[in-house]
C-alpha cells in the first residue's frame, strides 16, 4: 500500500509539474532531461586528411631519374626519344605536392603539382615550350595544350611500350 501512495503521489507530481514519461500534458515530447532514442555517441574522431589519409589524398614521393621518355611538343608529330627525370616531393603539412620534370628536349623544364594519391595525377606548364600540360598519372603521358605529348616512361626506352 505504500509503494502504491507513493507513486500516486509521484503521478501528481509530475503532472502538476507537466511532465510525464518524457510527453508535455499537451501531447508534445519535451526537450532536455535523458532519453533512450538510442542515439549514441558519435564515435571515435576520424581524425585529419593530412598526408597519411591513404591513396585518394594528396600524393606519392617519386623519383624517377634517365628514364625513357617521348617528347611530341618541339618538333610537333616528330617524336623526340629522350631521358627524363621526375620527382614528386611529398608535402609539409598543408603544402602542395610539388613536381619537377628534366627532359633533355626543348619542353624542359616541366613543373607543376601532384594529386590523387598514389597515382601522382600531374597539373602544370613546360616552360621549354610553354605549354600547359595534364597527366592522370605519373609516369605516363602529360597531354599539353598545344595538342602534343610528353610520355614519361617507367624505364629506359627499349622498344616496348614508351616507344614511338
């Protein structure tokens, strides 16, 4: 008999008060107090998208030196074998991959940035020529805004697939 006085005087309470269960008198769910929405917590923080958030973000360190290359710009459709030398500096935090290509052609030197991750997708000018140049990957074929090439190959040139 206790415990039933009790929560009847409880019951009154709370709805002199307005409250009930979490619902106003008037039918609306009331803000504050706890809940169990199952909502839950967030989770752990993701963290940042600096130089280490993996091969979709901002670029792979390459080296690449007296690699085999074909160069189209100078010479116009006349393919040029030659040697190039790339590299990819990876970035302080918050800083540009930047890029630096040597061809011993008339398009050196080539400079610009890398992105896409591992694939070091290049965007830049080849001051030689002056040109604009795009590549979705390097090494691989910068495509230029004169309508010429500049592949930069994997290795040296042996007739396979970087040869004219």
């Amino acid at each position: 008999m206790r415990n039933l006085s009790f929560a009847f005087a409880l019951a009154v309470l709370c709805a002199c008060a307005g409250y009930s269960s979490g619902t106003s008198v008037t039918g609306g769910v009331q803000g504050g107090g706890g809940s169990f929405d199952g909502g839950g917590d967030g989770g752990i923080d993701g963290g940042d998208g600096g130089i280490d958030a993996g091969p979709d973000a901002g670029c792979a360190p390459l080296t690449l030196s007296g690699v085999g290359a074909i160069d189209t710009c100078p010479g116009g459709t006349i393919a040029q074998l030659a040697t190039a030398t790339v590299t990819v500096a990876a970035p302080d935090a918050g800083s540009a991959c930047a890029v630096s290509i040597q061809i011993n052609t008339a398009s050196t030197p080539c400079s610009g940035l890398a992105s896409s991750g591992a694939l070091d997708a290049f965007n830049g000018t080849c001051q030689g020529t002056g040109l604009a140049c795009t590549s979705p990957s390097l090494p691989g074929t910068l495509t230029c805004s004169g309508g010429c090439t500049i592949t930069i190959c994997r290795g040296a040139l042996d007739g396979g697939a970087c040869a004219p």
